[in-house]
C-alpha cells in the first residue's frame, strides 16, 4: 500500500508504488526563505483523485472554474512575502485498495525577495498562479501587456520567464536638475499608447521603473489618459509615486500601482500610460519590452525633454531611436 507523505526538507513524496505522487517547491529546506521567483510548483499524479490544491486555505479549483493539474515546471508566478503553505488533498486507490495523498509544504517569502512580490490591496488576496488579486471569486485579469505571461510566445520573450520579458536596457526618468546617470542635467518623461484587450475598470499597472540611490529625488507621477490625435489627452487618473524601489541599474523588476478612481477602459480604444520625474532633481529609469518596437513612422512611443519637470501637456515627439527602439515595458490590469 502507498504510504502517507512524509515530509523531507521542502519535498514531500510519497513511496514510488504505482498510484503515487508529489507536491514539490523548490527552495532550500522546510520553512526556509524564497529567495527568488518564478518557484516551480509540481504535482504529479497516476490514478489519483484530486480533491483540492489550495494556497493558504484559497481553492484554487474553485478559483479556476474547473480541475486544476499541476505538472512538473509549472511556475507559481506570485507571492505576497510572509509565511505560506501549499496544501493537496486527494485519494488513490490501486490493487491495494484506498490511499491518502493528502500533503501540506510550508515555505516562508522575504519582503522584496522575488521579482513580482507585493500585497494586494485591503480587502484583496493574491491569486499565486496568476499574480494578479482578487475579492471573493472575482480576480483581475490582463487587460494590455508588452511583458509577462501574454507575451512568452512574442519573438522576443519565448522561451523567457514572465518577469524576464523585460528588455534590461531603459529610457530615463529625469527631472532637469538631476547630477546622476543616465539623466545627467536632462529632463525626460515618456508616454506609452495601448489599447486593451477586453473593457473594465483600472485595477492596476505593473511597470518596472526605479529610483537611482543617491542624492537624487526619490519623486515621480505617473498618469493614465485619453487620446487626443495620438498623444496623451484627458487625465483618467493621476498617481504619486514616491519612494520606489532603488536600483543602480534598471530593475527588471515590476512595480504595482494600484488604482484608486477606477476608471473604465474600454476594449480597442487609445489611452496612454505617461510616467515621468515629480521633482527637478528625480533620476530614474523604465525599462524597456523585449518584444514592442513601434512601428514605422507611428506614434505610439513619445517623450518630453522640455522644461525642469516636463508637464503632462507635452511637448511630446517620438524617442530618439537610438536611445529608445523598443517601447517602455508594461501591464494594464482590469476587472
């Protein structure tokens, strides 16, 4: 008879009797910190019936709508740093009759320890396998990408994890009084079009700017606006971002703004995701997609090098190409 799991280190697996099978997360030992994310999360399974798998007490069968099968590499793409478990409950039953495969692995996630680590706001909860939140049954879903899971079949991002679709190389974001590289006395904000895959309200935007260290402001804002003929027209929603992640070099890694107003956006029209410096010596930067070069002799790229803080009115003309092939990297996230 397949014997009950026993936990060894993060790895817990049944005897290798035919019926048998293992939920797995890799990291250094029961209880231990994640260093790092994606984290595959592995359930392999022959005539077994899965009951439930579930993430801190969420089902995730319920969340999905139907059966979920994990199988070996599949990633947990996001997880709130804090202590989590990850639990399977199931029966197999063989020539020996009925068995348990019932099994809980408990790992611990440091604060800023993984590329897309971040709390949901009051109220929401973190669904792992799609980082995006949720209340109740109702979840965030993509609404445009140039990085991430919608992208890993686009040339630039296949064969790339979710977060990796994020070219390392950045345009700045710069107020006109900033001493440090990439700015160095220049002004400079950029404005990104995109038109959403399905209509809903703004939950959130991931996109991966940072703050050099230093003396520099550690001040920017950031918009979501109308069309106007191509550039950026009506302010939607406005955001102060302060104190964002600090980097020496551009950060690969998302930051998470979450919507306040809510405004609704509607599947096939134009908007503009405009970011730039709050203060005169800001020095940032906002990496670039692996996969979204403009096209040729369009519009939808644009920045403003003009003033000490350059105004959301522009002026605003197409990127050097030598400083900015492909466009700025990020996600819109509606409900």
């Amino acid at each position: 008879m397949c014997r009950r799991f026993q936990s060894w280190a993060i790895l817990l697996s049944a005897s290798l009797l035919p019926g048998c099978g293992s939920i797995q997360i890799t990291a250094p030992a029961n209880g231990s910190t994640v260093t790092g994310m994606p984290q595959p999360l592995t359930w392999s399974s022959s005539g077994v019936n899965t009951l439930s798998i579930t993430l801190d007490g969420i089902n995730v069968t319920g969340l999905s709508g139907g059966t979920v099968t994990f199988v070996p590499g599949v990633p947990m793409l996001t997880v709130a740093p804090g202590a989590h478990a990850v639990s399977v409950s199931g029966q197999g039953n063989n020539v020996f009759g009925s068995y348990n495969v019932s099994a809980t692995s408990n790992f611990t996630v440091a604060p800023n320890a993984c590329p897309l680590c971040y709390v949901c706001p009051t109220g929401q909860f973190l669904y792992a396998f799609t980082g995006l939140c949720c209340t109740g049954s109702r979840c965030d879903f993509v609404g445009y990408a140039n990085f991430g899971l919608t992208m890993l079949n686009a040339p630039g991002c296949s064969g790339f994890q979710a977060n990796d679709c994020i070219n390392q190389n950045a345009g700045g974001l710069c107020g006109g009084s900033n001493t440090g590289f990439p700015c160095v006395g220049t002004a400079e904000a950029f404005a990104a079009s995109f038109s959403p895959f399905q209509s809903g309200v703004l939950s959130q935007i991931q996109v991966p700017i940072s703050s050099l260290p230093g003396p520099q402001a550690n001040q920017f804002q950031a918009w979501i606006t109308a069309d106007n003929s191509g550039k950026p027209g009506t302010v939607l929603e406005t955001f102060s971002l302060s104190n964002i992640r600090l980097s020496t070099f551009p950060t690969q890694t998302p930051v998470h703004i979450f919507s306040v107003a809510h405004p609704a956006l509607a599947a096939g029209t134009t908007y503009w995701l405009v970011i730039g410096p709050a203060a005169p010596t800001a020095n940032g930067s906002w990496n670039l997609s692996l996969a979204d070069a403009p096209a040729s002799g369009s519009s939808n790229f644009l920045f403003n090098d003009t003033g000490s803080v350059p105004s959301i009115n522009g002026p605003w003309a197409p990127p050097p190409t030598s400083g900015a092939p492909l466009r700025t990297a990020f996600e819109i996230d509606v409900r």
